[in-house]
C-alpha cells in the first residue's frame, strides 16, 4: 500500500469514522469504527495466527488463511468475490437459477456476479436447501453465509469453520465485509472496497441531482400480478435510492405493504422502479404494463419513467458488486446519455 494511497482513503472516510457528518445521506451505523487501515505487507498464509472473527452466529476460530471457501448464497458470493476470494462452491437462489450448473460457464451460471468468476463454482443446491454431503465433498476450509437459518450453524461447523453474516438491510454487507476480511488478513482490500462505493455514490449523486430533485419515488416489486412497496428505512434497494437524492413514496406503517393497481394512481409517483420477482420477468412485466389501462395511465407511465429492474439483481444479492452495478443501471436509465 502507497502512501498516498492509504492517505486518500483516510481522507475519503475520515467524516465516516468520526461519526456524526453526513455524506450523500449513507447509513454508515453498521460500519465498525475500530476499524483501521492495516499496515502494509501482509503475512503468508502459513505465517497467520489463529484469530477469533465474531459474526451474528456466535464466534469463529479462523486459523492461516483459508483457500477453499464455500458461499452459501449470492451475499456470501458478492463479498468474497469483493474480497479476491474465489469460492469452489456455491448455493443459489432457485428462482435466480439459470440452469444447474452443468456446463461450467461461469459466467452464464451465477446471475450478475459470474463475470468476476475464473472458474465455476461447484453447485451445493439452492440457498434455502444447501446440500451438506455437496458440501462435505469439497472438503472446505470456511464456509461462509447470510444467518438466515442459524440452526444450520451446528451441523456446517462440524464441517468447516462457518462464518454466518445477515445482510438483508441497507448497508449491513459493509460491516460484513469488514468482519468478514479478518479470516483472510484482508483488511485493506475491504477498506477499499468501502471508499470505491463512497466515491461511486458521490459522483452518481452529482450527475442526477438535477433529474431527481424534489420528485416522489415509487419502488415496488411485484410478481405479474400484486404489488409490494420497498420504503423501509433499512431496506437495501430504497437506501440506495435515498443515498442517490431520490425521495421515496411511503405507504401505511408496514415494512413492504402490499397495494392494488387501483391505489397506484392516488400515490402521484414521479419515477417508478419496478422490481420483477418470482418467476416474473422485466419483459413480461413492461408488457403488462403496456396492456393494463390503470397502468397505462399513470403520469409516470406517460413521460417514460418506469424502469423495470430486476429483483434478483436490485434485492437478493445486497452487496458492493452490486451495488455498483445497480449505480449503473439507474444511470443508465435516468441518464441515456451519460458516459
């Protein structure tokens, strides 16, 4: 690590670890502030001492570095990949499933994140199925995943060490990524994995500061036929929104509460952004909005800003890869001509 280097990332997150300044409206709570940029030079892995990595399933020995590592689902692929890690295996969600795995093209296989593969991962099932024999077969020296079931944590650690990391809302993957980077003495990457993402959203901020202004923002998902609006304070995909300058439409006091197409035309949305879930598609979806009068007739509809996304991409995965590629897309949407 240069020292300049190490200087622009102090300077970069200096207001973060000071706490109480705010930048471009990011949830930094989950970031822990004792974290500091580690010296340079970093140890072999034959040399690394055994060191204790809490996570929100209990605490995990890690000992040396760990080269076969095993991601439970798409969070886990997203901050190991963040971190230089390549996983041997790998769980997906089902409906995310482009098919099983068979043909070793990484880059088709894993939704969103197979770019970033150099090989493909061996497929242990879906995130809410993981196969423990698959597992077991790998022989890993780590496993890592979101605490979703914690009850798993027994029967995973009798296999491998197993680092459980919820990461469901806003920006939980950034305190992840930190703790997670202690079982690798890969702080520094984490670091600056952290600052890239600060700088993204300033400069994406700046570029749509005149479009987004003081206009109301629907974000909802739905799966062909209901749907459901995404404007908790600690959901990830609306954080990011808000962290960009968009204003968010909030319904009643429940978290994702559900709406009818009759409903949509009283919430006066500006923008739109629809998540297709389930087995709905962006393509299906942008076709029944087309056919569908209610729907049709939404000023949003009218003026062309309804984006339709994908939830795979905006909701499951919640991670630094993409969120950089969520930063994108807006762009691209809201910005036909940006650079």
């Amino acid at each position: 690590m240069t020292g300049s280097s190490f200087w622009y990332r102090l300077l970069l997150l200096l207001p973060f670890l000071m706490g109480g300044v705010e930048i471009v409206g990011c949830n930094v709570g989950n970031i822990e502030r004792s974290v500091i940029a580690p010296q340079s030079g970093e140890a072999s892995p034959e040399t690394l001492p055994c060191r204790n990595v809490p996570h929100d399933a209990g605490v995990t020995e890690i000992c040396n570095r760990p080269e076969r590592v095993v991601a439970l689902d798409p969070h886990a692929m997203d901050l190991l990949l963040s971190l230089d890690i390549q996983p041997i295996g790998y769980a997906e969600v089902d409906v995310a499933l482009v098919h099983p795995f068979a043909t070793g093209d990484a880059m088709n296989e894993v939704k969103y994140l197979g770019d970033r593969l150099t090989k493909s991962p061996t497929f242990i099932g879906t995130r809410s199925q993981p196969s423990l024999e698959a597992i077991l077969a790998l022989k890993p020296d780590l496993i890592v995943g979101e605490d979703a079931d914690s009850s798993s944590y027994s029967a995973l650690s009798q296999i491998a060490p197993t680092i459980l990391l919820r990461g469901t809302e806003a920006d939980q993957w950034k305190s992840n990524i930190q703790r997670l980077s202690k079982a690798f003495n890969s702080e520094a990457i984490a670091w600056d994995v952290i600052a890239a993402h600060i700088q993204k959203i300033q400069q994406a901020k700046a570029k749509l500061a005149p479009i987004v202004t003081q206009k109301r923002t629907l974000l909802v998902s739905t799966d062909g036929s209901s749907f459901s609006v995404f404007h908790d304070q600690n959901d990830y995909a609306g954080s990011l929104l808000r962290d960009l300058g968009f204003s968010l439409i909030t319904v009643g006091d429940n978290r994702y509460p559900n709406v009818s197409l009759e409903v949509l035309p009283q919430l006066k949305a500006d923008f739109i952004f629809v998540m297709t879930s389930s087995d709905n598609t962006v393509e299906d979806e942008r076709a029944r909005w087309a056919q569908q009068p209610i729907l049709r007739s939404l000023s949003a509809y009218q003026n062309n800003q309804v984006y339709f996304v994908d939830y795979q991409l905006w909701s499951r995965i919640r991670g630094p890869i993409v969120a950089e590629l969520i930063l994108d897309e807006i762009q691209t949407l809201l910005l036909p001509d940006n650079d």
